[in-house]
C-alpha cells in the first residue's frame, strides 16, 4: 500500500520502468505523477503458490476479486476508487523494484480517494447486448 510520500516511492518505481523501455522523457514523467493522482494506491498481488487443486489462474483471479472487493467496499463507505493496470502490472522490473518473486503476478492498482466531483450517470443499456442465456 502506498499512501502519502511513498506514492512517490512507487513513482520513481514506475518511472524507472518507464525509461528502462526506453520512453519518452515526458512519457517517464507522466509514470513518476501517476500515484499523486489519490491519496492512496494499494498494488494488489497475487502470491502464486504451486499447489495440486488451485491453478495458477484461480490464484490470479481471486486476488483480481480482492480487490474488486475492496473497491466496492470504498465506494460504500463513500470514497471513489479506479482498478488501473497497464503494462506496469506485468513489468518485471517493477515486480522486482517491489520484491515480488518470479511467479507472483500484480493484479491491479487501486486508486482511493475522496471524490472531488459528483460521478457522472453511465447510459443505461439493454443486457441482451452482453448476456446470452443457456437452457430453458
């Protein structure tokens, strides 16, 4: 969890990644601020653990669920938060920058904070578009 001065911690981290790619300076720069945009960012990381019944992806899914989880438990309590990811969560540089061993997988960054502006009204839309029932 980066709270406070360590978003800046984990600014330099993504913007050594990002110049390590070889990124523009400004594109380096934009990594370095990216977790000065809440006053907490949580990196959530799935500890893969070889075991016989839990697969590596049902490992990855459930911390993808955590923290969804978490979202929604901030959004509750009257917070606001996005789930980001980018080529940061799977940036292997980043994951050793933070101490993650080979198999370990970062799932998401959740931003939090306090919202600053009222959440505009998504446009509602027919759920046949998305969802296809099976069966009777």
């Amino acid at each position: 969890m980066f709270g406070g001065e360590q978003r800046e911690k984990l600014g330099d981290i993504l913007a050594e990644a990002a110049r390590a790619r070889g990124d523009a300076e400004d594109s380096v720069e934009k990594a370095r601020n990216a977790p000065l945009r809440a006053p907490m960012v949580i990196t959530v990381v799935a500890k893969v653990k070889p075991h016989d019944k839990v697969p590596q992806l049902e490992q990855e899914i459930s911390a993808g669920c955590a923290l969804m989880a978490m979202q929604m438990a901030a959004l509750a309590l009257g917070f606001n938060g996005i789930w980001r990811t980018g080529w940061f969560a799977f940036d292997r540089g980043v994951h050793q920058a933070m101490g993650l061993d080979a198999q370990d997988q970062i799932v998401g960054f959740l931003y939090l904070g306090t919202p600053q502006v009222e959440v505009r009204k998504l446009p509602e839309r027919d759920p046949a578009q998305f969802v296809r029932y099976f069966g009777s």
